[in-house]
C-alpha cells in the first residue's frame, strides 16, 4: 500500500507568499478597487440568493390562501 499525505495548501507562509505576488502583480493602488468590485460581487450574490428564496416562500404563501 502506498502512503498518500495530505498537503496543507494555505498554510501561513502560502498565503503571505500569495499576498506578495499579488502586491506585485496589480500594485498597492489596484487593490483596493479589486477588493471592492469583489465585495460588491458577494453581496450582489448573496441578495439574488435571497431574492430566490423569497419568491419561493410568497409563491408557497399564496398556494396556502389559495386552498
């Protein structure tokens, strides 16, 4: 039997070397912008998700009065 050991991909030190790669790819003034659209990304997200939710619940509400 082969021994198989599990990596630690996002140890601290992967992810400070990552951090530092990406300071030197888009630069200090960049992300800020980045982080932002992807804050705006999330959120966007989160209330579709929601809003799916929702249209569920008042199409499952309406079946209920309609009975």
């Amino acid at each position: 039997m082969q021994h198989v050991q599990q990596a630690n991909l996002l140890s601290g030190p992967h992810i400070i070397l990552i951090l530092i790669i990406v300071l030197l790819l888009f630069g200090g003034k960049k992300i800020p912008e980045l982080m932002r659209g992807l804050g705006q990304g999330m959120r966007e997200f989160k209330d579709a998700s929601k809003g799916d939710k929702s249209e569920e619940v008042d199409a499952k509400e309406k079946k209920i009065e309609e009975l």
